[in-house]
C-alpha cells in the first residue's frame, strides 16, 4: 500500500457501466477520486457475458456455472484485502447466502466497510426474474452488514432510518445525477418541435409492475387526444401493453439520453408500501436533470425531490394523474417552466458536483 494515498476496494454485484444502481451511486465518482489522487480497485460479482443473460430464460446452467464462480474470485479477493483502507460494498458482497465475506472483511483483516444500498433490500422483492434466487437470499444479512460497517451510506431518509437500528455513522448520500457530462441538454440535438405530445417512462424489468397504475389512465388520454397522444416505454423489457399510443424503446446505454430527451412528460408511478419507500426517485432526478417536466406518486422520497407545482406535480389518486397529465399536455409554456425548475432543483442539490464533498467524506 503507498504511503499516505487512500486505497478503496469497491466491491459490487453488477460489472461497471450496466447498473443503474452502480453508475448513479458511485461509478460517476471515479473521475473525481482519480482527480484527489485515490487509488481504487472495482471487483464486481457478475461478468459481462453473465449480465447479458441473467434476465433471459433458460440458460441455466451458464448462470449456475457463472454465481459459483462469482463465490470463488471473492474467495481468491481475500489475501489482496491488506493493500485497501476501505471496502466500498454496494448491496451486498454475493447475492445468495450469509454475508461470510463481509464478515472477514470486517472481523478477520479488520478493514473499513462502506456500506451502500438504494433500495430497502432487507425486505423479500420477488420478482418473476428472480423467484428461484430469492428462496436463496439472506435477507437479515442486511442488519448485520450495517453492524460490522465503519459507515453506512443511504440513498434516503427512510433506510437512514433503517440502518441507524444497528449503526451509529449513517449518512445520507443520495443517488446523483451527472449534469455536465450526461444529463445536460446542450451536449444533444434540439428536439423538433411537433404537436404530437409524448408522455414516458423509463425502468428495468423490475419496476414495468408500476406502469399497471397509470395504464387506465394513459386509456382515458387516448380516447381525448387520440391524434396527439404517445406513450414512450424505455426498458430491458417489452410490457407489450395495449394501447394504441404505445411504443417501445430497448434501454441502451449509448442512446439512453437521446432516448429520454423525446419525452414531453415523464412518469413515475409507484404504490405506497414500504419497498417504494425505500427507492430514492432515480427515475424524477433523470426527468428533471433533462428539463423534462415531471408528474410522480407522492410516495416516500419523491416528495422531497418534487415541490408540487414548482418543479413537478405529485399524485395520490387516479383523478390526480389524470388532471395534471392534461394540464401538462394542455400548456406547453408550464411545460417548459416546470422543466426549468426540476433542471436547477436537481443542478444544485442531486447532482454529482452538490455532492461530491459529501461522497468525499465517506473515506475519511
């Protein structure tokens, strides 16, 4: 280890650049880090080729092959744990079974663990994807993470809340937007300005389930602007719903912001239970970085991203969604006021530059 630089281990399930949850949590940061002269490791669980096939059926025993092989690289990892000061682990260290590595991370070579999550990840979330895997998860091994962590790093209020049951030193460390390099409307072709009024939503095949609140009302729309009227879906995976405004976009990385920018309205809709709660807004920190103006649920941290009415709109009944869905798409001089709002709001608190100072001081 060189003396006096500060070296972190970062330790993740996903490889670099495909997680949404890993670029916006702390990938964008590693300019920064290599700009203070930290020296930093990434190891993730998963390879490329696995990723590209982890949401896929069959494959089975690829996947099979690919988790136990994720267990042995931790494994050889251990001997090179002395040369790190900290280990940054985002979620968890393996997605299945007890937290054995970050127990000999903390018990045996005695190092400092940052711990990272963004989700309330102590609690089941059985998706179709991962029904098989979740009867293998250890779910209480959350509690004893955040116990054997030198800090914990939240997105929110609500698993601050969580985490500060069994540590001390939490810090609120909200999921970030770069607003210069990515999320900056300069750096992208103006959009053509049309009649046609696209309203969007954009997620992962984990979180298509909250498209079903808004789909009856995206039906009434059509049915009152059935020649204006374009429901854009961005995702892994095609909902193949049926309306007829509907149209799907593949994610992909390299169009991800062109892709956004043809949004006139942005949506996110969520239910109010407490796995919502635990999300910390990615999806209205995107809209409103873009300019794009924003209509979410009223539920756990969006509420704190969104000032009704200034810079988005909040929604708590079908009614709610519906009216100021219209509105929206009935004033185009709000829509382009709101967007500036949300625009500077995420600028100047959820943005990597607002919060570099504080990423900075989980290593200290």
């Amino acid at each position: 280890m060189l003396k006096n630089k500060i070296t972190i281990l970062f330790i993740c399930p996903y490889p670099i650049g495909q997680s949404p949850s890993q670029r916006f949590r702390f990938e964008q940061y590693f300019d920064l880090l290599r700009s203070k002269g930290y020296f930093f490791d990434i190891h993730p669980f998963l390879s490329l080729s696995t990723w590209k096939i982890l949401y896929t059926p069959g494959h089975s025993l690829r996947k099979i092959y690919a988790v136990l092989s994720g267990f042995v690289k931790r494994f050889l990892l251990l001997p090179s744990l002395r040369k790190y000061n900290f280990v940054f682990i985002h979620r968890e260290a393996t997605p299945v079974g007890p937290p054995w590595f970050e127990w000999v991370v903390a018990k045996v070579f005695k190092k400092k663990i940052i711990y990272d999550f963004d989700d309330a990840i102590w609690l089941p979330n059985v998706t179709q994807e991962n029904n098989l895997v979740s009867n293998l998860k250890w779910y209480s091994k959350v509690k004893s993470i955040c116990k054997w962590s030198y800090t914990v790093s939240c997105g929110n209020d609500f698993l601050c809340d969580f985490a500060r049951k069994f540590n001390d030193h939490v810090v609120l460390n909200p999921t970030t937007i770069d607003t210069e390099k990515l999320h900056n409307t300069a750096r992208y072709p103006e959009k053509i300005k049309s009649d046609e009024i696209i309203v969007g939503w954009t997620g992962t095949h984990s979180t298509l389930k909250y498209i079903d609140i808004i789909i009856p009302i995206i039906q009434s729309l059509e049915n009152k602007f059935f020649d204006r009227l374009k429901f854009i879906v961005i995702a892994d995976k095609n909902p193949s719903l049926e309306l007829a405004s509907f149209c799907f976009i593949p994610w992909a990385k390299e169009t991800e912001i062109e892709d956004l920018l043809q949004f006139d309205i942005g949506l996110m809709p969520l239910t109010d239970d407490i796995w919502a709660r635990g999300k910390c807004g990615f999806k209205a920190l995107q809209y409103m970085a873009l300019g794009i103006p924003t209509i979410a649920s009223a539920v756990g941290v969006n509420k704190l991203i969104i000032e009704e009415g200034v810079d988005g709109f909040l929604c708590e009944s079908p009614i709610q969604w519906e009216e100021k869905i219209i509105k929206l798409i009935e004033d185009s001089t709000l829509r382009t006021q709101m967007g500036k709002a949300g625009r500077a709001k995420i600028v100047n608190n959820y943005s990597v530059d607002s919060n570099s100072k504080g990423f900075l001081s989980l290593f200290e």
